[in-house]
C-alpha cells in the first residue's frame, strides 16, 4: 500500500503527540503551592514543642522539634539537649535544603535560632538552660545578619566560620585613603589585624572612615571603620569598633579603644580584631 508524503506525515505527527512524556519533571520537586510556601516560613516565630531528635556539630545543636507547626528542624548555638525535653526556641530565620557539611546530610527546611530556653520536664528538671553567649544576640542577629539570611548564614554557621554576625556584616573594601593618625600608640587598620597577638588587650588608636554603624546592639553603637589598608581577602580590612559614643557614616574619625584579639561571642559571632570601649578622640 503506498502512502502520500501528506499521510507519513500526519501519521508522525499523530505518533509524536501520543508518545510517552519524558520523565524530567519527575526528576525535580515541583514548587509547592504559595499557601503552603507561606506555611512553610517560620521567619520571627517562637516555636515551642518537644524535642525528638538531636546532634551536635561545629559549635551547633541541631534538633528535630514536635511543635504547634508540626515537625521542625531547628539549630541553636551548642546547648546540652535531650529528647523528650520540652523547648521554647527563640525567633529565628528560615532555610530550605540546607545541606550540613559535616552532618553530610540535607534539610528540607530548617530554621537558624539564636537560643533557646528549657521548659519543665522530668528527664531534666532542675538543670539550667546554657545561654546564647550574649543576651542580646538576638537582636543582634536580626540587626546585622538579615541580608545574608541564606548562603552566608548557612554555610558560614556549620562551617564554624564566622558568620552571619560578624562576616555577615563585614562592610565591602570601600575606595578610602586615610592618613593613620599620629602619636605612639597609632596603628591602621591592616596593622591592627597584622600585630593582633602583640596589641591584644592594649589600647590602640586608629583613624579611619565610618562605613557602617550599627547603633545600640547590647547596649552600644558598633562602628566599621576602613582607612585603605589590610587584606580584603581575609576581611581584615574592616575594624569593627565598639563604643557609647556615635558618628554618622561617611566621616573620618579618631578612636581610642582596647584591642581585643580572637574574640568569640558565641552565635557566629567572632571577630579577629575587635576595639572595645573606645572613645572618639577626633571627628
């Protein structure tokens, strides 16, 4: 039987339309419907339940939590937890399909917290809650971390970097060229991370531009201050200032403070180079 050109060519087309569809879009999750994304956020949300599982990794506690929003992943700064003990976990930030490095496994949601505090539970009664380092972290969380909610945050807390508070806030090299200033205890800001170990608990003045001010985190402004030097790289050109006293960004300023070398606050929030308690002494 011969066939027109016209009829192989509905005869394929026929065929093709009633094939079998490829499998690909059963290889990738669909994205869930926006009500239930909605659902799925638990961004500034106290949760409270039981906890069901537990582990500890790179100075975090991660824990599986039978709360009101059903059964929630959640990692707090390490604390001493056990199953069956009833948690109220701070407002934290959501992530979804965090993969822990050195748990070598994946979350499909997880939420990064600052802390929590114990509820009463026999297995445990009369122990006390280990704090969040500072109390006023999370505030400070929320204050300096909230743009590098995602891959900041993640990888830097189960890498045991220092992230999302201070790497998180780490201020991009600006264009600035500041003449150090004078006197014997004068340093930059490069040599201030260069000679950390000699400096450390000495007091220390530098001179640089205000790039970013974070005011009244746990009671005091918390100054960025660049002047052209030190390695960006290692974000150690970036001096982090702590002080009662305020200045707007964009001004060069003097400060006299204590050097305080490889300080850990807990929460991912360590610094290299730290000046505490310093005062303005030129603006």
């Amino acid at each position: 039987m011969f066939l027109s050109p016209k009829t192989l060519l509905r005869t394929a087309l026929c065929l093709t339309l009633i094939a079998p569809v490829p499998m690909l879009a059963q290889e990738q999750p669909a994205a869930p419907p926006k009500e239930k994304a909605a659902e799925a956020m638990l961004d500034g949300m106290t949760l409270q339940g039981t906890v069901l599982e537990t582990m500890n990794s790179s100075g975090y506690t991660y824990l599986l939590l039978d709360a009101a929003q059903g059964k929630i992943w959640v990692a707090i700064p390490e604390t001493q937890v056990k199953t069956g003990q009833n948690l109220t976990i701070a407002p934290g930030m959501t992530m979804f399909n965090f993969t822990s490095k050195t748990l070598n496994r994946t979350f499909d949601r997880i939420v990064f917290a600052t802390g929590a505090d114990k509820g009463s539970s026999p297995a445990v009664a009369g122990e006390a809650a280990k704090p969040a380092q500072e109390g006023g972290f999370d505030a400070a969380l929320r204050a300096e971390a909230t743009a590098a909610r995602n891959a900041t945050l993640a990888e830097g807390a189960d890498a045991g970097l220092a992230s999302p508070g201070s790497a998180g806030a780490v201020v991009p090299s600006a264009e600035v060229n500041v003449h150090k200033a004078a006197g014997p205890n004068s340093y930059s800001v490069g040599e201030c991370f260069e000679q950390a170990r000699e400096l450390n608990g000495k007091v220390v003045r530098v001179r640089g531009k205000v790039v970013k001010n974070s005011r009244m985190i746990m009671g005091k402004n918390w100054l960025h201050i660049q002047d052209g030097t030190g390695n960006p790289l290692k974000n150690h050109h970036d001096l982090v200032v702590t002080t009662q006293e305020d200045s707007d960004e964009g001004k060069v300023v003097t400060i006299e403070g204590t050097l305080v070398a490889d300080k850990d606050f807990g929460a991912g929030y360590r610094y290299d180079v730290l000046i505490e308690n310093a005062k303005i002494v030129e603006k």
